[in-house]
C-alpha cells in the first residue's frame, strides 16, 4: 500500500462526496423547514454507503477474478500506457461539458422536487437514497476507478475491503460534518447551505465535466507513477 493510491483513492471520495446522492440531496435535507432529524439523514447516508460499498465488493471481486485469469498482465507497460492514455482522454473529454452550452439545473431541480415533496421518514428517506445511488452508477466513473486501482493494487482482499469501507466513509463525511455544524451552529450553517443550494443549482450543468476532468486525472496520475514517467 503506497501513499500514492491512498492519495488517489482519498481524491477520488472527496469527487464522489459532491454528487447528487452525497451532497445535493443532504444539503436539501438540511434546508427543509422544521428541526432537523439527524437519525434519520443519518440512515439516508447510510444507505448510500453501504449501496457503494456492496457495488464496490462485487466489482472487486470480478476486478479480481479478471486479475488472476490474466496474471500481471496488468501490471505490464502496455496496459499501463493505455490507463493513462484513458486518464488524459476523460480529462480532455470533460472540457466538453461546459454548463455555460446546455440548460442547467433541469436534472438537479427534478431531484430537489423529490426531496421537498417527500415525508421525510426514515423507509422514504432509504428509498430516496437507493433511488439516488442507482440513477448514479451510471456516472460513477470516481469509484469505478478507485475499484480499479484496488484490484490492480497487488493487496490482500482484507486491505481492499478496509479502504472500500474507508472510501466509502469519506464519500459521505462531508455531508456528515454539514449535518454536524447544521445542528450544532443553525443560524450561522443555513446561509451556508442556502449559498450552496443556489450555487449547486446554477452551477449543477457543469458538474460532470468536474468529475470526468479529476477522475482522468487521478487514474493518469496513477498510471504515470506507475510507469516511472516522473523518476
């Protein structure tokens, strides 16, 4: 285990910490009128994490499968050289999503209807979350590439489990800290998050050029490490 993936890997959660399901939809959450339950955002952000972690568990376990069929063919230059050349190309094709070019907020809002509309109970509340993390897997490209360097990583399947957990953890931690400072600070959090509900409204078109730009990134970044390219 090098500092260098766990740098990747801490990276890539704080990107998966800004989507709708771990930030948007905690931070309307938090907006909504009356007292705030913590149990119950608590169960939400639960939800939420143990849904990537299972994803997680399962796409390892295929990642590693695959591994042993192909030996340290991973690990050969070649295949290398395309991670990194998959890393540059996310990272190049994220300028292309530019929400100053499309609508914005038209997805975002959707959602936002769907929290404020909803009862806030905790069953409703799981719903909401698994609803969220399944809309996403098809944009989880952070996680799916945190997954891919744990099972090209060389380490233990107990070591792959911890950091999934840990990922997982810090995917949601900010959403938890909000929650904390929300109900520990009221009057001073909520011009916060109502700043950061209008900037995730008018900035939401954007977001996935974001995460496509640091995902590539990071994976880019593992690879020419890897490579030797910066020795």
């Amino acid at each position: 285990m090098t500092a260098g993936l766990l740098l990747s890997l801490a990276g890539l959660a704080l990107v998966d910490s800004t989507s709708i399901g771990t930030l948007f939809i905690p931070v309307w959450l938090l907006l909504a009128p009356g007292t705030v339950n913590a149990r119950r955002i608590l169960v939400y952000l639960g939800t939420i994490a143990v849904f990537y972690f299972a994803v997680g568990l399962l796409l390892a376990v295929g990642g590693s499968r695959l591994a042993d069929v192909f030996g340290g063919a991973l690990d050969n230059r070649p295949v290398l050289w395309a991670q990194l050349v998959l890393g540059v190309g996310l990272f190049a094709l994220s300028f292309r999503y530019d929400g100053k070019r499309r609508p914005r907020g038209g997805g975002v809002l959707r959602w936002r209807d769907r929290v404020t509309a909803g009862d806030s109970s905790a069953r409703w509340l799981v719903g909401l979350a698994l609803l969220a993390a399944l809309a996403e897997m098809a944009t989880m490209l952070p996680y799916l590439g945190a997954v891919g360097l744990l099972t090209t990583s060389g380490l233990g399947a107990a070591e792959i489990v911890g950091l999934l957990a840990g990922y997982c953890l810090v995917m949601v931690l900010p959403a938890v800290l909000l929650l904390g400072a929300r109900m520990a600070w009221p009057s001073l959090v909520e011009p916060v998050l109502v700043r950061l509900n209008a900037w995730i409204v008018r900035h939401s078109g954007g977001m996935l050029g974001w995460i496509l730009g640091i995902a590539g990134f990071l994976l880019a970044r593992d690879a020419a490490i890897r490579l030797g390219l910066f020795d």
